[in-house]
C-alpha cells in the first residue's frame, strides 16, 4: 500500500470510532443502565423465569416479532400472553 492509502485508511477509521462513541453517548443519554448478564440472570431466576429455546418456521417468527415490538413487555411477556390465551395456565 502507498503513504497515502495508509493515512486515509487511518483517517476512514478514526472518523468510523468518533461515529460509533457518540452514537453510544446519544443512546445512553435516555436509557436506563444495562445490566450484565449475569445481573439480568439473578432477577430472571428471582421472577421465576427459565430460559427455554425452540425452532420454529421463519414466517412465525417474523409475526411473533412483530408482536413483540408492540407489546409493552417484549418478546418474552409476548410469548406467555399467548401462551395463555391457548390455555396454558401460569
């Protein structure tokens, strides 16, 4: 590679990490603190929550994804809404 390369290679990604901190900067600003997972572990398991994993058909979970985005609770209080609606108890 030439000097020049180099130095605008250089230039490309310092312009590229000011971009990703501030962007981080402007996202923390109205956000509550991210818990690790660790921390997010102990509350879970204090909820009684477990994980549980499946595969499912990519079109059902496009729409589960979509309900997920307009349901307060996320994804997961999105799933056992439905799950109690087909009559599944908690």
């Amino acid at each position: 590679m030439k000097k020049f390369d180099l130095e605008k290679n250089k230039a490309l990604k310092l312009a590229n990490d000011l971009k990703q901190s501030s962007a981080a900067r402007v996202g923390q600003a109205g956000a509550q603190p991210k818990l690790d997972r660790r921390e997010q572990r102990k509350l879970d398991q204090e909820k009684g929550l477990v994980p549980f994993a499946c595969k499912l058909d990519a079109s059902l979970v496009k729409q589960l994804q979509e309900r997920a985005a307009a349901h307060e609770g996320g994804m997961t209080e999105a799933l056992a809404d439905l799950l109690v609606a087909a009559g599944l108890t908690r």
